[in-house]
C-alpha cells in the first residue's frame, strides 16, 4: 500500500493515545472490590463525565449512528444516558469553567 | 493532628494477573505514582502489585484526583505500562484502573478466593491479541476538498470520480461513510474470535480532527493481525481512513464483576 487518498492506512503502533487508553483502563478489564472503594455513585458519574468527553454525541448521530443508544452497557443502572448527560453537563460546568461542552444530547 | 494514618497509612495497588510470570519482567518498569512494580503470587498465579500512599489512592484522595485529567492520565498511562510489560512473558487478565487493598494479605485473599475465575479469563486470552480499530472520514473526501487530481490513466480513480459527482453533499459522504463503517465492522468481526465496539472518540481528547466513524477491538489468536487486514481490503475502505492500535492487553474481551470474597 502506498498511501494514496483512497487507501487503506496502515498506521505503526507509537504511543497509545490517550483516548484510546481511558477508554480500556476505566471501566474495561476485570472489575474486583479492592479494600479501598470510592462510592458506586462517584464511578457513575466518573464514567459518564468521561463519556462526555470520549463520544462526539452529536457528529455521530449526524452521520446515522446511534447505536450506543441501545446499548445496555451503556445505559446499564441509569434511568436514561441521555438524561444523565444533561445533569452531568451542568455538573461539568461547575467544575470545568473554562471548558465548553457542546454536545447536545436532546432529542429536540 | 486528626489525619496522620491518612498521610503516612500504604496501600498494595494491583495491576493486573498473570500466570508463570517472571517476575524480573515487570521489575525495569516504573508503576503508578512512580511506585516499583512486584508480583505477589499463590501457586501458579501471580498479582503485579505496587505500594502506594493511601493519601493519594485511598477513597478521598481517588475521589480527588480522578477529577484531574493530568492524574489520571499519568495513573492510566503507568497502569497500562505495567500490563503491556507483563504481557510480553504470558497471558495476562488486567483489572480497572485503582483496585487498591489495604496490604499484600488482601491481594493474596484475593488469589485464593477468585483463582478460578483469573484461570478462566487468563485461559480465555492465552495466545490472543487485541486489536483496535479506528476509522475516520477521509477529509479528501469531502466534497469542498475533491478538486480532480486523480490519475487519469486508471479505471480505479476514474470510477472513484464519477462516485464523488454523485455525492453532491456533505451528508451524502457522510451516510456513505457511515455505511463502510458498518460494511468493515461486520468484515473484521467475522475474522476475529470476538469483538466489542466502542463510541466515536471526541477530538479534545484524542486532538484527532477528522471525524471518527467507528471505533471498535477485536481479539485474534497470535500475535499478527494479517487476516484482520485482509477482511479490510476485501471489505473496502472508502470514504474513510483506517488506522489499527495494538497490540493491546486484551482489556476489552476481560470484562468481569467479581463478587467480593466468601
């Protein structure tokens, strides 16, 4: 392969991104009590934040895919992802002041 | 002075399981916080553990610093370090991010307690790789950016032209893009033992600007991901661009609740 516009890249492995890391370590891999646990609603909301800031909600469903929106490991114990991403946006904003979320996760 | 166990109390910080491991495998690598890395082990199986203040990784300090995206990514960059050393000498089964026991006892407890369930994922993952998979819209292809500089002289780009005149819009190359997304996943998934996909990354944290289209891993035996390859080719690729991570720990084909001890 030479790499042409159309062509099928094939990328070598440097550096893991970052992404591509946070979306393994966080909440893949076994999941075991350890002796010191932070509070079940603390990693709900941990995942979702990152969530946040790991999916392009609205690019994505721009280009016909939302998937993710019946995908029960994904929505799993909340009452509504989307729901919760609306909270959470406000609750990202207190804490992130200088930073802009721009997804919009409502229907409307 | 009401905090000084907060401050100087340690904790056993667990990476991961393996099997048979050397333990000079892992000693070269520097873990969380900076911390040594060792194995504590029962029989055959071996935990890769570091000592940590509880300071900084115990239930307040985690609560903290989990809200720290520079913690957070030296803790996850130092954790996956660890696996991806391990995992060159043998099978290895990681756990999540920050699974911390008060002393080495607990991880052994844990070893004995749960020893059938690591021998089952470590069995599960024997031989295998993970792959990931990441596919993005080419940005030549968008239709501001297709001023015709193709080889006039091949049939392939000569087709390639007259599909781009048919998309007249964005969207067009969008919902196509969307398509080949599928057309690959389903390609690559029916070559590999498992697959698992995972949402579009946004560009403030991976600092991609393309659009991503599908992200997603897949587990192959060995070490190569040649036929993994081919189900691309044959599948087709345009209008997006693909590019392969790996090898991973096998992170995302491991996932286990395991109930605490009897």
């Amino acid at each position: 392969m030479t790499g042409g516009p159309h062509s099928y890249h094939r990328s070598p492995a440097p550096q893991a991104d970052l992404a591509d890391i946070l979306e393994r370590v966080l909440d893949k891999g076994i999941v075991v009590a350890g002796d010191i646990r932070i509070n079940l609603f603390d990693i709900e909301l941990l995942t979702i934040k990152l969530r946040l800031l790991v999916v392009s909600v609205d690019k994505a469903r721009e280009m016909g895919i939302d998937w993710w929106e019946h995908d029960p490991s994904l929505s799993s114990g909340q009452p509504s992802l989307l729901e919760e991403n609306r909270r959470l946006r406000h609750r990202l904003e207190e804490l992130e002041p200088g930073m802009h979320t721009e997804q919009r996760t409502d229907r409307d | 002075v009401t905090d000084v166990s907060d401050r100087t109390e340690l904790g056993s910080y667990v990476y991961g399981v393996a099997r048979d491991l050397d333990p000079a495998t892992v000693t070269a690598v520097s873990g969380v916080a900076g911390s040594p890395v060792r194995a504590v082990s029962r029989g055959a199986l071996t935990a890769l553990v570091s000592t940590v203040a509880l300071a900084e990784f115990g239930a307040p300090g985690l609560r903290r610093n989990f809200e720290d995206l520079g913690w957070l990514e030296r803790t996850a960059r130092a954790h996956h370090a660890v696996l991806a050393a391990a995992v060159r000498d043998g099978p290895v089964v990681p756990l999540r991010l920050a699974t911390i026991y008060h002393g080495d006892d607990g991880v052994r407890a844990l070893l004995a307690e749960r020893g059938a369930i690591f021998d089952a994922a470590l069995r599960r993952v024997q031989g295998r790789t993970e792959w990931g998979l990441k596919a993005y819209l080419d940005p030549a292809q968008h239709p501001a950016s297709t001023a015709d500089h193709a080889d006039p002289g091949s049939s392939g780009t000569a087709y390639l032209r007259r599909r781009r005149a048919q998309l007249h819009s964005g969207e067009e190359v969008r919902h196509a893009a969307a398509r080949q997304a599928e057309t690959i996943h389903r390609a690559v998934s029916a070559a590999a033992e498992a697959a698992r996909r995972y949402p579009p990354q946004d560009g403030r944290v991976s600092g991609e600007s393309r659009e991503m289209v599908l992200n997603a891993a897949y587990l192959l035996a060995g070490t190569g991901r040649a036929s993994l390859d081919e189900a691309v080719d044959q599948a087709g690729t345009w209008p997006l661009r693909v590019e392969w991570t790996g090898p991973w720990v096998p992170y995302s084909f491991v996932e286990v609740e395991v109930e605490p001890g009897p």
